[in-house]
C-alpha cells in the first residue's frame, strides 16, 4: 500500500489574470488545493486507488469555492506486458 499528501497555492505572490479586456488585468487572491491518495495493489496487475481533494478557489468578484472531490481509479494490466512474456 502506498499513500501521497500534496498541497498546492496559486497565486501565492500575484495572481493577476487577463480579462475580456487585453490590457486591463485583474488581481485576485490566493485559492488552494490538498489532496491525499492511497494506492492499493491486491495482486501483481491490478491496482486500486482513492483520491481525497480539497478545494479552495476564488473566482473573480472574490468569493470562494470550497468544494470536495473523491476520486477511484482501478487500472488492469492484461495481456503480454514487459514484465511477462505470454
């Protein structure tokens, strides 16, 4: 079993974004992103994994959107493969 944490700031010094207008820019704050994830292996070509993210992003009058995420991955390995010759 495997497991990983990650975070993530954009924005975290400037976050000026282009508008509709080309030379007019605009500031907005700092949204966030932390995730966590476990990678399960039951047998040699299968493995399982889970996906936790948190989200904390702003949109452009300043408001926040905070919001969970849950992901599930399953992934097979059939057939003739560089570890096996079939």
């Amino acid at each position: 079993m495997q497991g990983a944490f990650s975070g993530e700031g954009f924005g975290c010094l400037t976050n000026r974004v282009v508008g509709f207008h080309p030379m007019r820019t605009d500031s907005l704050d700092t949204s966030y992103r932390h995730s966590a994830q476990v990678t399960f292996r039951p047998v040699e070509p299968v493995f399982l994994r889970g996906q936790l993210s948190q989200n904390d992003f702003v949109d452009e009058h300043g408001h926040r959107d905070r919001g969970l995420e849950f992901m599930v991955q399953v992934n097979v390995a059939l057939g003739a493969h560089g570890a096996h010759r079939f």
